[in-house]
C-alpha cells in the first residue's frame, strides 16, 4: 500500500516537475523573441509610448531615396561608423553672437543652434549663467590636428570618427570652472537638456557601450522626440538605433504633440514613407533610416 502512495506522489511530482520545466521554456522563448528590451509603457511617468507596427491610419509609400531630404541629425558616428571625406558635409552657421563661445569662429548646425539658444537662455533663467561652448563644428583637416597633438586620446577621436565633424555635437562649460561643469549646472543641463533636442553622449555608466570615455561637457543634438525618448529610457545613441533596428517602432507624446518613429531601409533605391502625414528623415550612418512622423500638434 505504501509503494502504491509513493508512486502515486513521485508521479504527481514528475508531472508539476514537468510542467514548471514547460512553463519555463515558453517564457525564455518569449523573452528571446522580443530582443532589446526597454521600459514598458507603464514605467512612463511623462510620455506614454507604445510599440506598434504601423498607425492603421497612415499610407506608407516607395519614395525614391534620391528624393528625400535627409537632415542627418541621428547620425551615428563612432570607431565603426565613420563620416567619410567623401561624403558631402552638413551645412553649419556661424555661432557667433548668439550663444556664449570660448572662440568667434565656433559654428554649428542650425537647427542645433537654434534650440542651444533656447536652451542657455532657459537656464539663465535658473541662475546658470556661466555656461560657454568651447567647441561646436570641426573640419576634418582639425579633428586630424587635434588628435595627432593630444596627449591623453582617450578624450579625442580620430577624424572621421568625431560627431564634431557633423556639426550637433558641442562642447559646454563652464567659465569660471574650466574643463570641469560646476555641480549646479551639470545638474540643470542633465535635467533640462534632452527638452531642447540634446543628451548627454558619453555618459559615465555607458563607456562599455560608446567606447569613449566620460565627458559631462559633450552633448549632442538628436531632436525631437529621440531626445525625450533617449532620456526616459536611460539609452545612449548606439542603442537607440539598436532598439529601432530590432523593434517595428514606437509612439511618443512630447509637449502636446504626438509622434511615430520607426526605421526604413532601402530596397531597390527606395524607402517607405507616409504619403500625405508630415515627418522627416534621417540617416543614421549605419545603413538605415529614421522616419520621424508627426500624427498630430496642438
């Protein structure tokens, strides 16, 4: 009688055994199909954001790419991806007289000028006010100077791997305090930054992943909503293209407007793009396209 009970609960015990071991399969293959993953929506607490294949509501059509505009402003440019000599250079004005600079001849983007001068005269409205930029856009006959002269490299990439030479990137800070951002506004540049279109790009707890080393005073402009999204996400540039390249896309509601981004590549010399919705795109230098859609503004 007593063989027949302990068969019985080693039976039992065999089956639960077994269904834990089924139950724990399913769940590694959940977890392996969804690849990169980043906060759920629920973890939001300014911007909700969801996954999603494509907004039911939008005609995505073949443009040639020959036909878009590509305003280059997700550019990775690492080690690995690199801005040939070859390829044409982003246009760039002068930032003179319109943001604190360390030298006359400093120039940037224009768009990322344009939101940098929101940005500096939002934070001397915060009593951060002595913010200057040291370096915005370099040749690449400069970046070679500067890296052949540098005693520690671990601060100065070789050109053509410097996002200096698209003209986003900048340098900041502060007058009275050297190479080193005074306490106070560090704080209010990684807290207020990303509204204006920038993030930190080498960030202390990320250096495994960018390569270099960490600089407080490098920001690099990225728009909107990548900014945002970058930001509440804890991501560094590399791995939000990387989270574009593996996920269908996400929504995004940055200052009342709503926005779909998702990544294209090019197939027979085309990609796809809403045929009547607003949007722009970008390259992002490592074969594909960012399309930036606006659904709605208010």
């Amino acid at each position: 009688m007593q063989k027949k009970h302990k068969k019985r609960r080693s039976s039992c015990l065999n089956i639960i055994l077994g269904l834990l071991l089924i139950t724990i399969i399913i769940g590694a293959a959940l977890i392996n199909r969804q690849g990169f993953a980043l906060n759920t929506p629920d973890d939001y607490k300014t911007t909700p954001e969801t996954e999603m294949a494509e907004p039911g509501d939008i005609d995505l059509i073949p443009v040639s790419i020959d036909d878009i505009q590509d305003t280059r402003e997700l550019w990775l440019v690492n080690e690995k991806y690199k801005i040939k000599e070859n390829i044409p250079q982003m246009t760039v004005v002068s930032a003179y007289k319109k943001v604190p600079l360390s030298s006359s001849d400093i120039k940037m983007n224009a768009a990322a000028l344009e939101q940098l001068q929101k940005m500096l005269s939002e934070a001397e409205k915060d009593s951060i006010d002595n913010l200057v930029v040291t370096s915005g856009y370099r040749t690449h006959e400069k970046q070679s100077e500067l890296y052949k002269n540098a005693d520690d490299k671990s601060y100065v990439q070789k050109a053509e791997s410097s996002e200096h030479e698209t003209g986003l990137a900048i340098d900041i800070q502060s007058v009275r305090h050297g190479i080193d951002i005074f306490d106070n506004a560090r704080e209010w540049l990684l807290d207020n930054a990303w509204k204006y279109g920038y993030i930190l790009r080498y960030p202390e707890d990320k250096t495994d992943i960018t390569g270099i080393a960490y600089e407080p005073w490098h920001f690099r402009y990225v728009g909107q909503p990548h900014a945002t999204f970058i930001k509440n996400n804890n991501l560094v540039l590399e791995e939000y293209i990387d989270y574009l390249k593996n996920n269908k896309g996400y929504t995004i509601t940055v200052d009342s407007s709503e926005y779909y981004v998702y990544r294209a590549t090019v197939k027979n010399d085309k990609i796809k793009v809403p045929k009547t919705v607003k949007y722009t795109v970008s390259s992002d230098n490592t074969g594909g396209y960012i399309i930036t859609v606006l659904l709605n503004s208010k």
